[in-house]
C-alpha cells in the first residue's frame, strides 16, 4: 500500500515538473533563437550567412531521436527548419552510426538529395559511418574521413534466431493461427520454407539494388564502380579515400573549411549549433529510471528487439541484431 502511494506520487510530481519545464522553455525557447553559434560567430550574427551543424548520432530508426539513437522524424525535422531559413548556405552533418533501418535511412538521404539543390552539405565522418551511416553521407556534396573511420559496408541484412532444435529437445510446441500462408516467415519456432527464402531473398536484393543506385546517384558515380566496392565490405577512412567513397581525410576543422569554399564565404563561414535543452535530458533520464529501465545506448539488444523486431535493417555483418525482420 505505502508502495503504490509512493509510485502515485512520484508519478504526480513528474508530471507536474514536466508540465512547469514545458511552461517555461516555450517563453525562453524559439524557432529564431534555436540556433547558437557553434565557432566563428555570436548567436546575435545568425542573420548573416552561416551553416549549421546537424549530427548524425547512434543508431536510425523512424520516429524521434533518443540521446543515443538517431529518430528520421527529429533530423527530417530539423532540416525543413533549416530549408527555410535563407541566409543558412550550407549543412555540415557529423556522422558516428553504425546504420539502422531502411526507410529511415532512405528519408534522411532523400531529404538531404532535396536540399543539396539550394543548400550546400559537407558531412564529417566520426568513428562510425558505415552502412545506414554512409547511405546518408553519400547525399553529401563532399564527405570527409578520419583515417581511422569505419565506413562502407554497404549491404543489407536480415536475421531471425531460430529455436526449434531446442524447443524439440525439451517437447515444446509453439501453435501459431494465421490468416495468410507467409504471415509467420521467419518465425523462430520453425524453419523456413523454400519459398519463404525466395521471397525474403527477393526483399533483400531490391532493397539492395536501391541502395547501391541511391549512392551511385549521390557520389555521381555508376551503379557498377558501387557494386564493387560494396557486398558489405568494410573500410578505413584512408581506404575509402583510395576508392573515392569519401573526397577527402579530415575532421570538423577540413570540413569546414571545404563547406566555406562551396558557399563561397571568404573565410571560415560560421557555424551553427542547435541548443540542447538540459531539461529534456534530465527529464528523460528520471522517467527512465522510474520505469525501471536505463536510457537506450548502443549496446542494448532490448532497444532493437523490442521496437523493431519486424523491420529491415542496414547494419554492418559484424553487428548482431536479433529478430531484425
């Protein structure tokens, strides 16, 4: 009984702080004021020419970023705001993913192949590019590399465990009803069908031919130079540079300068960052905990495997991601 009224209190007295933080970042946040300088400029300088910095953190999935994943809607966001905002030239994106899943990624890309029409975008790669990570860098006008980076891996996969074996060795049964002969394709309480392999086959070449010719369009390259340098195949940065997946080995410091030199800004063209609203992180922080459940970070096989148990995913070979499909 003490229990309960403690958890009805607690979850009063968070939803009562949510509400009075909300209250007050709509009086001191704005859409003018979103942006503050990042180098180079004050925040009261945003109405001359400047470009934005925009990161690409974590895994990508739909819906809304997390502090450790990467949500399309948040970044699709972001960069309509941006679109809009005329003395914004240019975008650098810093990139650290291992990838994600495919309409995600396939949104993130498009949008950026939309705004490289009046925007100039120059993408930093951080340890991570790869996969999901370089399908949306591959939008950029010019990607620059750390020596070290982890990139490519230009593939996609698709994985289910399966436990029959065991489910047999204990007398396990597992009694599925379904309306539709494929509705339980890899299911992981049977084996697959031979024809449930031709189509998830299917699936995954089309999906691949996709991603190949997304990239090829991207670096203005042909489909066949993309084919080969791909299958999955990872790289170094400095390997990535001698197979022109990436223009160049850099960081922010490269990145911007080439940026500034797109959108012919004489100099180092400012750079602007969005603020982070520490409420929100600390908000987010205690509801997680109340739950009784951490922040999602890239090492949680929960995070996939609760919210993305059915869906196509863009992930290096090396990374095991359970019911990905």
């Amino acid at each position: 009984m003490e229990r309960n009224k403690l958890l009805l209190f607690l979850t009063f007295f968070f939803a009562i702080s949510a509400s009075f933080i909300g209250i007050i970042n709509i009086g001191l946040y704005s859409t003018s004021n979103k942006y503050s300088a990042s180098s180079g400029s004050s925040f009261f300088q945003a109405a001359q020419v400047s470009a934005v910095l925009v990161r690409i953190e974590g895994e990508i999935h739909s819906g809304r970023s997390t502090y450790s994943s990467v949500g399309s809607e948040t970044i699709l966001t972001k960069l309509r705001e941006i679109e809009k905002m005329p003395n914004v030239k240019g975008i650098l994106i810093e990139i650290n993913s291992p990838g994600g899943t495919v309409a995600a990624s396939q949104e993130i890309y498009n949008e950026l192949m939309h705004l490289r029409k009046t925007k100039k975008i120059v993408v930093s790669m951080k340890d991570l590019a790869a996969s999901g990570g370089y399908y949306i860098a591959s939008a950029a006008d010019s990607i620059f590399a750390e020596s070290g980076t982890i990139t490519g891996s230009i593939g996609v996969i698709a994985m289910s465990p399966n436990i029959k074996g065991l489910m047999d060795r204990y007398g396990v049964e597992m009694r599925t009803f379904k309306a539709g002969k494929y509705k339980d394709s890899l299911s992981p309480f049977r084996d697959s069908t031979d024809e449930e392999i031709v189509l998830i086959n299917k699936m995954l070449k089309d999906t691949y031919t996709r991603f190949i010719e997304d990239i090829a369009k991207g670096r203005n390259r042909t489909v066949a130079s993309i084919e080969e340098l791909a299958e999955g195949k990872i790289y170094s940065g400095d390997d990535a540079f001698r197979n022109k997946l990436v223009d160049d080995i850099g960081g922010r410091r490269e990145a911007l300068v080439k940026l500034s030199e797109l959108c012919q800004y004489e100099g180092e063209i400012p750079l602007l960052e969005e603020k982070e609203d520490p409420f929100d992180r600390i908000l987010s922080s205690i509801s997680g905990k109340a739950m009784g459940v951490g922040l999602l970070d890239s090492s949680s096989s929960n995070f996939w495997q609760n919210n993305y148990s059915r869906v196509l995913v863009i992930l290096p070979s090396a990374v095991k991601i359970s019911g990905s499909l």
